[in-house]
C-alpha cells in the first residue's frame, strides 16, 4: 500500500479501518475465512465506541439510535442485522 493512501486513512481518522480491513483480505487470500467476511463484535464496538468520542457527527446520531432501540421490535431486528449472511 502506498504512503499516500496511508496519509489519507490517518488524515479521516480511519487508519484503524483500513487495518482491520488489509487484516480481513489478508484471512482471505490464504483462504482462512470466505467472503464476505464479517467484522468480529468486539471490534465493531471499539470502532463505534471511538466514533461515538471523537465524531461530532456520529454523536449526533446516538440520539437516533437511542430512538430505534427504544422500539418494541428492537431485539429481533438488532439479531437480524447481526446474523444475517449478506448486506
């Protein structure tokens, strides 16, 4: 990967991203996993959780998920989303 693609992930704050994602194409290639592949829980949260303190924008929303997490139906689709096979 070249130095300038690295500057624009550290520049947008999404170096960790691009990480976990050379990690995921990396398990593929060598045909450890399938694709697609499907990011693990705990970092999921880590990134979400560093959004939440760092992007203004992201905080923003948390109201809105507050919102849908509040519905009645709120369990069965988050275990939908998250044990669904394609996107």
């Amino acid at each position: 990967m070249s130095r300038g693609i690295w500057s624009i992930a550290v520049e947008h704050g999404v170096d960790e991203a691009l990480e976990a994602l050379l990690e995921a194409c990396s398990f593929v290639r060598r045909g450890l996993v399938e694709a697609p592949y499907r990011l693990k829980p705990h970092v999921l949260f880590k990134a979400y959780t560093h959004k939440a303190f760092h992007d203004t924008l992201f905080r923003s929303t948390l109201l809105n998920i507050y919102r849908y997490m509040a519905r009645r139906d709120a369990g069965l689709r988050v275990s939908t989303r998250l044990t669904r096979k394609s996107y």
